[in-house]
C-alpha cells in the first residue's frame, strides 16, 4: 500500500531535518489542530501508534529511508575498492602548504634624496595540489594485493617423505 503524496512530504520532511509538526505542517497546509495535537499526530504516524497501530505504512516508510540514509553514508567493498585503485594509480591528490619567497623591489630616496633600489623580501603560504604520496600509493597496492590475495606465500615441498605412524600407546592390561 503506497503512502499518499501528504504522508510522502510528511516523512520527506522529518528525513531533511524539519520537526515532526513543522513536516506536518508542511505536509498538511490547511490542517486546523493545535500545536500539541499536531504533535500527538505525527508521533503516532511516524511511530505506528494510535490509530496507526495497525497500518503502519508511514512509520515503515520513515525507517526505511533511516536505512537508506545509514547505508549510503557507510561505504560497501567496492567503494572502498575504488578508493584504493585511484589511490594507487595517484589519481587522489592532496593539499598541502608550500611556503614561497617573495621579493619585492622599489626605488626609493635614501637620506641624501638619491633614488636607491630597496627590495624586501616576505615568504608567502599558498596552498597547492599534489598527487597522492608514492607510499600512500604503495599502502594502497599492498591493501588491493592482499585483498586478491598477490603476495601469498608459496612452499615448494620438493622431497617424497613418507609417514610413519607410530603406536606407543600402552596396552590396558587385564588383571
């Protein structure tokens, strides 16, 4: 059973962080309850209570989008994946501070009126964009190896041993 287009703007609402009566308000423009019944109402919709008990369509709507939310702001394996080969190629860059000297240099009159050239010198910060580190990189090649499993070790057994089973077990004796 689909929500109306009403209950739909209602829970669209308290997902984008209205209150519950502000969304209902907004939901239901020529609603006429007071503030406290606007919030009874809204409570019992979003939490299937009242006589929303048994149809709970609003309530499952809202928890459904909770989820959504929750699981598209934690990243799957393949996101991470992705993350980890751009890293590696150094497709991801960085900022970092690079400090750079500059020089400045005027004519100006010395005590004697003689025009002399002045140059000051001041370091500047600028911030600039660089390629992902090479052991940024490395870390990341290392992570997708051992994800598809690159670096495993390997044991060559080179000899034919047999094996021997040995009974040292003590018999029970018998008395």
């Amino acid at each position: 059973m689909a929500l109306s287009s009403n209950q739909e703007k209602f829970v669209l609402g308290v997902i984008s962080g209205l209150s519950q009566r502000e969304a209902y308000r907004k939901a239901y423009p020529n609603c006429k309850m007071s503030d406290a019944a606007v919030d009874a109402e809204a409570s019992n919709m979003l939490n299937a209570t009242g006589k929303y008990k048994d149809n709970p369509k609003v309530s499952l709507r809202y928890k459904e989008l909770l989820q959504k939310m929750e699981d598209d702001a934690i990243a799957d394996g393949k996101e991470v994946l992705k993350y980890l080969t751009a890293v590696m190629r150094r497709e991801k860059t960085e900022t970092v501070v690079v400090t750079l000297m500059k020089e400045e240099s005027k004519y100006v009159p010395d005590k004697n009126g003689v025009m002399r050239k002045k140059t000051t010198k001041k370091e500047v910060p600028q911030l600039v964009e660089i390629p992902a580190k090479l052991s940024d990189a490395n870390k990341a090649a290392e992570l997708l190896g051992k994800k598809y499993a690159l670096f495993t070790d390997k044991v060559e057994h080179g000899g034919i041993e047999g094996v021997v089973i040995v009974n040292d077990i003590p018999k029970p004796e018998s008395g």
